[in-house]
C-alpha cells in the first residue's frame, strides 16, 4: 500500500470542493451525440438489482422467478480466483439471487457442470430488513458459502457512505494496527454473533475444507470484512473466540466478490508498527479476488475520490433532467442541482479520511465486454494530477479513458455495476414481468 502524500490530498480536496456545473451537461453540448436508445437503454439499466427500492420485508409475490442466464460467460480459472470455476459461479449466482430472495427456498444455486448447492441459513432480517442486508449461507460438497446482499435499501446508502474506520476486537492481537468500515464491520460482527454455532455446527456436520466469502457491491464489502473477521480468528489472533477451534481451516478462507468497494484503511497511512496486522492483512489479500467492470464507480470508492467527482460531474446533470427515469432524480433541475453541489460539499471533510482506504487483495479487471482475459491490478491509492503510468494500478483507468456518450453516462456506470455478478451466474432472478 502507498501513502497519500499531502500535495495530493490538497489537491483532491480542491477537485472535489469544485461545484458541478450543470448549465452545459445536456445532451447538446460537445462531446459525442447521445443514442437514440439511451432513455430506454437507462430505464433497462435502472432495473440493475443494486439500485433497485423494494418493499422493508420481501414477499413472494412481489419477487421475482430464477431464469436460466443467456448472457452466461465461464469465470477465469482458479489460478486467478483462488477457487474453483464452479465456485465462482455458484456466489455469482448467490450474489444476483439474494437480492430477490424472500426464503431459502428461492435460491437456484447450480454451477454449469452440474454441482449444486444447498441455501441452509437465510436470513431477511424481517423488519428490520431496510437497514441489515440479508444474510446467506450455501453448502456444496465440501465448499461453505457466505453470502449478503448489497445495496438494496435506502438505509443501505447510509451504511455505504458511514466512513468512520474503526478498530474490530473481533481482530484480536491485529486489531490496534487495522482499522475498517464501522458499518460493514458492525454488520458483518451481528451475523457472525447470530449465527456462529449454527455455522460452526454445519462445519462439523459437513465436514468443510474451505469457506468463500461473497456478494456483490455492499455485499461484496461485508464479504470482505467478515473474510478478515474469521482469518483472524481462525487463525489464531482471538484465542476467545468459538471459531479458533476451527485452526485447520486457516488455510483453506477466501473472497470472491463482485463490484465491491473498500472496507480497509491503508495500513501505511495509519503509523504504528502491529506486526501481526501486517501479516492478517498479508494473508487476506493473498486470498481475495475482487471483480471489476469497465468504468464502474463502486469499486473506485471511498480512496479514488477524483474519479468519483468526475463520475458526478458528467452523470449528475442527467439526474436532474425532468424526465430522467432513474428513482433519484430530485425533481427539477434547479432544486436537484443545488441539493447535489450541498451534498458534495457536505461531504468535503470526509475526502482526507475517503483518501487512505483501500482494496485488499486482487482486483480481476474486464475492460469490456469483449475481453476474454482479465487483468490483474493493485490498489495504490487514487491518483493526484496524474494517473498512474503502470496499466496493472487500479488509479491508472481515469473515468476520462471511457469513451461514453453525452446523455448516456448513468446507463453506462449502471450497466457497469451490475454486469458482474450476472455475468459469471448460469441462474439469474429477474423480474416478474420480464418473463414471458
């Protein structure tokens, strides 16, 4: 990890404080003409199951059905993934399905050479369901499966955005030299305190070798945490806790998430010298494989803060048209305006403390849809005035090397966001009424 030096940070802090200008951000200003498909192509998009309100407690009838996926590519193999091909595909499909899911019973869990897995724990959290992303664990052969949901929720948007790093005591002797996302991290800590006897009794019952941690976009971030939660404490740095009896799978935990963002603060940025820290970092990272798409903004956030203010600054503007279809469009131009540039500079004091965090482990990056081989990048932190000359640094894909029409920047990040889980998933569930 590489420390943010102060004249970047100035200098982000600078960018981000910069008003968006909405007066020449329609579609007939410079810059490539928009398609004539774009509103019907945002409105396809906005159905992306992360940007999707639903109802405080699923229903069956409000849900979707489970459809055999036409759009089904093979994951890459597990010399880049840490796991097997089919094991990426099942959380692929965990990750897509649970947004829908109102039972275990929902979920069609089955990899395309016919492995299946078994959905054993559930949990919606019922009412309060809009603030607790629902939790899942998956049996196949000997392979256990966490999974949550991402951001679903408007209460989730709050969770995402809730930047305080924290110390975790469920890190043991790493804790003082690791600080995470409070919210992802009290999340992640309330499943695993609900449900540790019940997991550890399937363990033993199942008789597991490895445990994958999954989810897309918020989901992928708890996937995160709570992977770094049971290295710890299986691996012997909380000697209090049930799951250090369970030392023989230390080796054998991994993350395989989807669009998701960072949860870890850069432990250079933070002093101090908790060599135990190190190495929990060291051994998380080795086995965690993070998915990226294209120009997608989730997994930029919270270090990449230039990258997002220009994501905000060229999609903002199509939030506020009047006939925009995406749920957050605020009304009219002018009072959506005004209330985007006072969130932003509300949020100007969170950018020293946005700048030090970071991904932990491999991001496998598609540059589009035609890629067939991925590449393999690391987290260095955002990037100052100058973008990274080293094609493997996450910070060297600047939001302006997507070539993106003018009028289409929101159908093209939402496309983006949701492109993996679905991508790698034989089974998807969709909507009802786009199922004939």
């Amino acid at each position: 990890m590489v420390k943010v030096d102060n004249d970047t940070l100035n200098y982000l802090k600078t960018e981000w404080d910069k008003p968006i200008d909405f007066d020449d951000k329609d579609e007939d200003s410079a810059g490539l003409p928009p398609s004539p498909t774009s509103v019907a192509a945002i409105q396809r998009s906005a159905a992306a199951p992360s940007l999707k309100l639903k109802a405080p407690v699923p229903l069956p009838e409000n849900q979707g059905r489970i459809i055999k996926n036409g759009d089904f590519r093979n994951p890459p193999s597990k010399d880049v993934t840490g796991v097997d091909e089919s094991i990426v595909e099942i959380c692929a499909s965990l990750s897509n399905q649970i947004y829908d899911a109102y039972s275990k019973d929902y979920f069609h869990l089955e990899a395309s050479n016919g492995d299946k897995a078994e959905v054993l724990i559930h949990d919606t959290h019922g009412n309060l369901n809009p603030a607790i992303p629902a939790f899942a664990v998956a049996v196949v052969d000997s392979t256990l499966i966490m999974g949550w949901r991402g951001t679903n929720q408007v209460m989730d948007f709050i969770n995402d955005v809730a930047l305080a790093p924290v110390v975790c005591n469920e890190l043991g002797t790493a804790a003082t030299g690791v600080r995470c996302h409070a919210m992802f991290s009290s999340c992640v800590g309330s499943n695993l305190k609900v449900y540790e006897e019940e997991i550890i009794s399937i363990i033993k019952k199942r008789r597991i070798m490895n445990i994958v941690f999954t989810g897309h976009s918020l989901g992928g971030a708890l996937a995160s945490v709570a992977h770094m939660f049971l290295t710890a404490q299986i691996g012997g740095y909380n000697k209090s806790s049930w799951w250090d009896k369970l030392g023989r799978l230390k080796s054998s935990l991994n993350a395989v998430t989807f669009a998701a963002p960072m949860n870890v603060l850069d432990r250079d940025e933070q002093g101090g010298n908790n060599r135990l820290a190190n190495q929990l970092l060291e051994e998380v990272g080795a086995n965690t494989a993070n998915f990226v798409f294209h120009c997608d903004a989730v997994p930029r956030a919270y270090g990449h803060v230039g990258y997002l203010h220009d994501v905000i600054n060229e999609a903002a503007p199509e939030a506020v048209r009047d006939k925009n279809p995406i749920w957050f469009g605020l009304g009219s131009g002018r009072i959506s305006s005004s209330i985007i540039n006072f969130m932003l500079s509300a949020v100007t004091p969170l950018v020293p403390i946005a700048v030090e965090y970071r991904h932990t482990g491999r991001l496998i990056y598609y540059e589009d849809k035609a890629s067939t081989t991925p590449l393999i990048l690391e987290d260095t932190g955002p990037a100052g005035k100058q973008k990274s000359p080293d094609k493997s640094h996450l910070n060297h894909y600047d939001f302006s090397s997507y070539k993106i029409r003018r009028g289409e920047y929101i159908e093209t990040l939402l496309e983006a966001h949701s492109h993996f889980p679905k991508t790698f998933a034989p089974y998807i569930s969709v909507d009802k009424d786009e199922v004939n």
